[in-house]
C-alpha cells in the first residue's frame, strides 16, 4: 500500500532527478527506486560492520592459534 506525502527538493536536485526519470518514470517512481536502493545498501553495510566487529572480536583469539600451529610446526629451538 502507498502512502502519499510531501518532500521539499533543491531546484538543482529536482531537474537531476527530472533529467534521470526521463518519461519512462514519474518522480515519485525514482525517487522511491532510489530510496529502495539506498535502504538496501544501508542493510548489507549494517551486516558487513556486524560482521567485521565479530572477526576483530575474534582476531585475538585467532591469532594465537595461529601462533601455537605455527610454533608447533616449528619449535624456537629447531632454528639457528
């Protein structure tokens, strides 16, 4: 269901988006294919950043599992 309401633009921004419906799209139809757009991006970056905080929360942890593999393959007092 749509709603209607009322925005206020910049003139400058009104003839871009004029420009970019062209006469295929009603301003109101671009200007909410944009917004879709814009929320949609908005979501993955969110999910990216959760995910990015869940592997540096993790990377210490990581890290020196990492070390203890690398130290088991290679024990300090094999090298000269």
């Amino acid at each position: 269901m749509k709603a209607k309401t009322s925005i206020t633009l910049s003139r400058d921004v009104l003839v871009q988006l004029d420009r970019l419906a062209g006469s295929k799209y009603s301003r109101s139809a671009m200007i909410e294919q944009v917004l879709r757009e814009y929320l949609k991006e908005r979501a993955r970056a969110a999910i990216a950043a959760r995910d990015l905080e869940r592997i540096n929360a993790a990377a210490d942890e990581l890290t020196a599992e990492a070390l203890d593999a690398l130290e088991y393959q290679a024990p300090d007092d094999d090298r000269d």
